[in-house]
C-alpha cells in the first residue's frame, strides 16, 4: 500500500466526524483495501461485540457514530443507517490519514456495521497498513492497527455459553 500524504493522531471529536462526514472511506470505496466480515449477529449485538473485543485488546472506545450514508448507483440511490466505532490506540488518540490534499481523512481504527441484503450483519474496517511507517505512527499503533482483523473475528466467533459484558461508550455522535 502506498505511504499517505498526511498521517496524524487526534482525539478530537470535530476531527471525527470531519473525517466521517463524506460516509464512504470505511465502506471501500476508495482505493484503500478494506476488510469485511459478515456477522450471525444483530447490528447492535455485532457493535457491543466488538467494543468489549477492543477493551480485551487493549483499545478503548473513542466514540460510536450513528450516521446514514448514499447507498447505490445514483439514480437509484438511498441512504442507510450505519454505526461506526471509532477506536482509541493503546497509545491514545486515533490514527487518521490522507492520501492527498484534496481528499478525506480517513480514521484507520475504525469498523462500519450495516445492516447487509438479506438480513445479514456486514462489517467492514480499513487495512491501515503502510510500506513504511509514517511520520508520527509508533511500532504501538502500527501493532493495533495490524490486530484489528483478529480483534473483529474474535468479537464475531461463536460462544454458546458467554456473556457478553455491556460496553461503556465515551461519545455518542449523530453525523
């Protein structure tokens, strides 16, 4: 993957939704390879799921958005629910990019759940890895970054007998 034009940490909540404001970096519309999973679980089973994996891991839960974003071609386009967990790196704040001076920020350590076709639960999240570190990225965060695809499996696997413990959410945001 090519290296970004800009790479930062922020913990601001303005920076969040500036960078969500668009509604497609995390959905793999742009030239960035994203990962996606489908869950056996409600959207909002699926979202507690994933914030009590990120606690396990380390990370915190910087902020949950509700947003609704464009979904399809244009003249046929509708808008759908979505909500986004922004995650907070064990080294505190979040890790945003641009891959130009034009484009949109996008929050590498974030995951996407949509309601899918059929009833099914998608989730999806950036890779967030670079040929070479960027100005500013620690070997910490490049470390969360890389286990976000293991801390999503293991948020989403079967487990008949467990609870799920209720997550604690820092900021709730409507974008």
């Amino acid at each position: 993957m090519k290296n970004p034009f800009r790479f930062w940490m922020t913990g601001g909540a303005a920076m969040i939704l500036a960078a969500l404001s668009g509604g497609t970096r995390a959905m793999g519309t742009d030239d960035r390879p994203v990962h996606s999973r489908v869950s056996r679980y409600s959207v909002n089973d699926t979202v507690t799921r994933i914030e009590a994996s990120a606690l396990r891991h380390g990370l915190t839960v910087m902020a949950r958005l509700q947003q609704t974003a464009p979904h399809g071609r244009a003249e046929r386009e509708t808008f759908e629910p979505r909500l986004v967990i922004v995650l907070e790196s064990s080294q505190g704040g979040t890790p945003v990019s641009m891959d130009g001076p034009n484009e949109t920020p996008a929050l590498l350590l974030s995951v996407t759940v949509r309601q899918g076709e059929g009833g099914t639960t998608e989730v999806w999240f950036s890779d967030g890895t670079f040929d070479e570190l960027p100005d500013g990225m620690t070997p910490e965060v490049r470390h969360d970054l890389a286990d976000l695809p293991s801390l999503v499996d293991e948020a989403l696997a079967f487990e008949s007998d467990s609870e799920v413990p209720e997550v604690t959410r820092l900021v709730v945001l409507q974008a």
